[in-house]
C-alpha cells in the first residue's frame, strides 16, 4: 500500500502531499535526521524569520529525491489536505513532530486537518510484542 502522506510545517499554509512511502517505519528515518540537522543550521547562521518557508521547501526537495523513482509527480505543494493521506507529519517550530493518523471523520472532510485525525502511537506495535 502506498501510504499517501502530509507534511505539515507549523507556522506555513503551504502543505506538502506525497502519495508514495508515507508510513512513519519509512518517513521517519528521513524525517528526523533532516530537521536535526536543519534545526542545527538555522541555529547557527542565527537564521530565524524565514524558518516556516525555508522548511517547506527544503522538505519538498529532500523528500522529492528520497521518494521520486523516475519522476517528481510523487510529491506536491499546495494549501489543501487530502482525502486519501493516510498519516500527517506535523513539524513544530519547537522542534516537535507529531504523526497524526486519518480517520473517517477526516476521509468525510479532510478540510478539517488534523482536528480529523488522531495520535499515531509509535510504540503500539512494541506493547503487543
């Protein structure tokens, strides 16, 4: 299953969709090591009033590459959610992220965002173990 996926940055309209690799066993590990390392950057050119922008766009281009096989038509950019994204990464300017999971509520309306979706709870899979 292609997983169909958000990425939201806090603070930004723009809202990244990509329809191929979205479960957080594979965004993740791209995720993460990304903003610390663009956290880490911003810090130390002191760079700060652009941060939401910066982040979209640099989001879309790495996750462009990680994703695309022989084209980009995997990922766009855009202001609405959609219906079929199945997880929400939400990136807060507190270096946060949130995974969010779709819900009916929010295949009925996805205008809704994240207020149709619930917590994706990382360690579920580790308590039924």
């Amino acid at each position: 299953m292609p997983h169909h996926y958000h990425l939201i940055a806090e603070g930004n309209p723009a809202i990244i969709y990509g329809t191929r690799g979205g479960a957080p066993e594979k965004i993740l590990p791209i995720l993460e090591p990304f903003l610390e390392k663009f956290w880490r950057e911003r810090e130390s050119f002191g760079e700060y009033a652009d941060t939401p922008e910066c982040l979209i766009a640099q989001l879309t281009v790495r996750f462009g590459f990680e994703t695309a096989e022989d084209d980009f038509s995997n990922i766009r950019v855009g202001v609405n959610f959609h219906a079929d994204a199945a997880y929400l990464y939400w990136i807060g300017l507190n270096k946060t992220v949130q995974v969010w999971v779709a819900t009916e509520a929010y295949r009925q309306n996805p205008a809704i965002g994240l207020d149709g979706c619930c917590l994706w709870e990382s360690s579920a899979s580790e308590k039924s173990s």
